[in-house]
C-alpha cells in the first residue's frame, strides 16, 4: 500500500493561502467527476457497527474532510477508500468503477497515505528514509525523485540527518513527502497535524494546499474544525459510522453561527464522551438520525 514539522517551512515557492471562491469557482467551472465513491458501505467488528450504510463522493481535484471524534468511523472509512479492507455491505468505486480490496495495481499506484504514526526509520536518515521506499514503490530516475521531493517539503538541508532527529512537525513532513515520491492522484491524511505546535500545523497547512492547487485530491480525516474550515473545500462529520451533517466550510459555520465551536466540539468529546449527541446537536441543522 502507498503510504505513508518545528520546521516553519512551506513548501518552496507555494503561497502561504489560497482563495477557496476561486477554487470553488474553477472546479464547478471543470464539472470534476468522482475519483472515489463509497456507496451504501457498512462495516462490522464482531457486533460492534463502524460504517452504518455509509455514502461518500470525492470529486477530482478537492479536498474533502472528515470530522469526528475517536470512534467516529474515520480510520474505517479511510480503510475502505485504501483499499485495506471490504465493507460487509455497500461497494467502492474508483473512476465510476467497482473496485474491491485489495485495489487492482494501477489504483493502488494512484494513491498515498500518511497514517497518524509516521512510521519512519528513525535510525537512516531523511534521504535513506526517501530511496527506501521509492525502491518499494519501484520509482523511476529515484535519486533525481528523492531530491526532488526533499526540496518540495524543504528537508533538503537535512537530508543526512536521521529521522529519529527531527523535530515532530519535520518528522510530519518527511512522511508526506513518502507519500508523493510516486506521484499519486489520490492522497488520504489521517490527522496530519497530530502532536505538532502551531508554527508547524500551519506549514503543514501550506504543503496541503500545494497539493489542491496541484490538482491532487485530498481526504484529510481531522479533530479540529478550524483545519477543516481552513483546508477542505467539503466537510463531512461522522458521528457512530454515520453522516452527521454535510457541506461546504462557509456552509457549516453559518449554521453554527461561530467558528469558535471547534475547541469546544473538540474538548467536548474528548474529555466527556458520553456527552457527544449533546455536543454534536450545537451544530444547527444536523441530522440526530
């Protein structure tokens, strides 16, 4: 499977913002299919239900986000659209066409992870971490990728510097530069900015962006409705496998009526988790279904 910052930097040459009306304008101007599809998708462990019936398009070209808290339904869903598992009802469709686990090779080819662990070799350093896994990923002209990729996330200064020495935000970094060394269409951030400080959060909001105004296609799966208000050009929230409420960022917050409800939705259900429906209700317009 293709998966798998202190360091303040952005990524070279990219503005720190985007304009998301521009974006938004362009790609309704483009008519961008669906990339992924899930439709009707339900997935059981024992008799414990993670996806209720679940339906979800990712268009070309977009970032869509998914938010909820630990137990929500994210790491399931983000399982089905990699490839690493089957739902026990419903189907997945790549390009309009049905797809099953584990993904025919040139899909898999399509798409990169970064998980909520790095994963890296703390031991080798930044640029052995980058040719391993060209080499698994089979790369061509790797040395030439590698250093391209080093100079895309701005690690090239640390290149001979093991991994297990970087800071968490460049640590972060390393590993979505991992994830594009083949070049996907399709990237999926699980919780991208865990653990990281806020100097670093935004850079890594800086390499995200690069990737929309590149033309990749995003499901960034994330805690914290500020990142998703600030990145995704679609917000899902999932709430016990099934669709809260749906809809673009400007969307949500007015039906909210302020922004600040994502440390208290956050904290919330962190800390009380018995008090989710409660917490979940604040957003005005949801579906308690």
């Amino acid at each position: 499977m293709c998966a798998h910052d202190g360091g303040g930097a952005s990524i070279r040459g990219a503005p720190e913002s985007s304009t998301r009306a521009a974006h938004g304008a362009g790609a309704a101007a483009a008519h961008p299919q669906a990339l992924i599809e899930v439709e009707e998708a339900t997935q059981r462990f024992g008799t414990r239900v993670a996806l209720d019936r679940f339906s979800i398009s990712i268009q070309e070209g977009t970032i869509v986000g998914i938010l909820g808290p630990n137990g929500a339904g994210k790491t399931t869903l983000i399982n089905l659209v990699a490839g690493l598992s089957r739902p026990v009802q419903g189907v997945v469709r790549w390009r309009g066409k049905q797809v099953v686990s584990p993904f025919p090779r040139d899909v898999r080819r399509s798409i990169g992870m970064v998980t909520q662990q790095t994963a890296l070799y703390d031991e080798l350093t930044v640029r052995q971490n980058l040719g391993f896994a060209a080499d698994l990923y089979g790369v061509e002209r790797r040395k030439a990728r590698v250093g391209e990729v080093l100079e895309l996330i701005g690690l090239s200064d640390r290149a001979k510097s093991t991994a297990g020495s970087l800071s968490g935000g460049m640590q972060r970094r390393l590993a979505l530069g991992r994830a594009l060394l083949h070049d996907p269409q399709f990237l999926i951030l699980d919780e991208p900015t865990l653990g990281v400080d806020v100097e670093a959060r935004h850079a890594l909001w800086g390499h995200i962006r690069w990737l929309r105004r590149n033309a990749k296609t995003v499901l960034l799966s994330t805690n914290h409705l500020d990142e998703a208000e600030a990145l995704c050009d679609r917000i899902v929230v999932l709430r016990e496998g099934r669709r809260v409420t749906e809809g673009d960022p400007a969307e949500l917050l007015a039906r909210t009526g302020t922004a600040a409800l994502e440390s208290e939705l956050v904290q919330s259900v962190r800390v009380r988790p018995p008090d989710m429906v409660e917490v979940f209700r604040a957003l005005k317009g949801a579906d308690d279904a």
